[in-house]
C-alpha cells in the first residue's frame, strides 16, 4: 500500500464518520420510537448520510438541519443523542405521542430557531439548558404534562417571539423579564401557575 492510500484510508474513513454521527443519532432516535405507521422506513443506517431520509431535511454541506416527524402517530421517547445534530434549525415533534422527560442535551442545538414539542406525554421540567438557544425564536411546549416552573434562565432568550407552555403542570410564578414581558395570557393558561412575579420579589418557586 502506497503512502497515499494509508492516508486516505484514515481521512476518508475518518470524515465519512463524522458526516455520519448525524445519521447515527437520527437511528439512536428511531430505535427508542414506535412507529406503528412506518414513517421512519426509509431510516436506512447502512447509507453514507441521513439526507435522503423522509421527514430529514440536509443543508448543500449535508448536515440535518431540519427533522419533521409532526403528526407522526410516534411513540417512546427522546434521547441525548438528539444534541448531536448541532446543524439543527428545526425540530418538529409537535403531535406525537412521546412521553419520558426531554433530554436537556437539546440544549446543545445552538443553531435551533424553532422547537415543537407540542402535543405529547413530556413529562418532568423544562431544562434549564434552553437558555443556550441563542437563535430560538419558536419554542412550543404545549399540551404535555410538564411540572416544575418555568427556568429564569429563559429570559436572556432575545430572539425568542413565541413561547407556549399552556396547557400542562407547571407551577410557579411567570417570568416578566426579557421576552416574557411580550408574551400573552393564553400561553400559560391551564397550569398551576401564580402569575406574573413581582419585580425584585424571587418567589417563582413558592408552592412548587
Ligand atoms: C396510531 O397508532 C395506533 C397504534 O399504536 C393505531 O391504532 C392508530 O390507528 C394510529 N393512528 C393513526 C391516525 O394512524
């Protein structure tokens, strides 16, 4: 063997790997969902990258940046793998029947404008770790059986334009500071909330 193909056996090798942690994340994700109606079939693991999956969209340097699974009729759970897509913009899971917590690696995706979890089991808090989102501006976290209050942490979210968390178990008191002090009612309506904190007053985990 010449020089050469030495060392293309380990560059090759090496960058076909990487493109790929993507495309093993996205398998670690469908091996923890039950898809009763097969939307994930073309989730072929053997093939170089994810990017000619349904409901995976790539980038032209082929890294995920959007994953569409709404309305999917999936069940499961989500892992810490998922923080791996790093190229991620959206991630749309809204619909579903997902349950377990949500993984606080998520807040790795520091590229994400838009997360949509509405609609499922989530249970367990809100991770602290979405204050790393620095490019979120749609987070939906709607309809599931979350508990805990919501993270301070997520009021240094500048970009953030929408944020729904109506609809579960929350407690607390809620934010006013940041991008919360634009946010209506209604998006934290039917939860165990206390209404808006006082200023100055750090009561928001009172009666949590
Ligand atoms: C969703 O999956 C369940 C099985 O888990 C099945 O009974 C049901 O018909 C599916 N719903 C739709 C809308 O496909």
């Amino acid at each position: 063997m010449s020089f050469l193909s030495i060392l293309c056996f380990f560059l090759c090798f090496s960058s076909a790997l990487s493109t790929n942690s993507e495309g093993n994340a996205l398998h670690a994700l469908r091996t923890r969902l039950s898809d009763p109606n097969n939307v994930l079939q073309s989730w072929d693991p053997t093939l170089v990258n994810p990017c000619t999956w349904f409901h995976v969209t790539c980038d032209t340097s082929n890294h995920v940046v959007r994953l569409d699974l709404g309305n999917s009729n999936v069940s499961g759970t989500l892992g810490p793998e998922l923080g791996e897509l790093k190229h991620l913009q959206y991630l749309e899971l809204y619909r579903n029947n997902i349950g377990g917590k949500i993984p606080k690696e998520l807040g790795n995706l520091d590229k994400l404008i838009s997360m949509d979890l509405y609609g499922n089991k989530f249970e367990g808090k809100i991770p602290k770790s979405f204050a790393n989102l620095k490019s979120l501006r749609f987070l939906r976290l709607n309809d599931n059986k979350l508990t805990g209050s919501i993270p301070r942490e997520l009021t240094t979210l500048s970009n953030l334009k929408i944020f729904d968390v109506s609809h579960n178990d929350l407690c607390g008191t809620i934010p006013v500071d940041g991008p919360f002090a634009s946010f209506p009612m209604e998006s934290f309506a039917n939860n165990r909330l206390n209404g808006p904190e006082l200023k100055g007053l750090v009561s928001y985990d009172f009666g949590c």
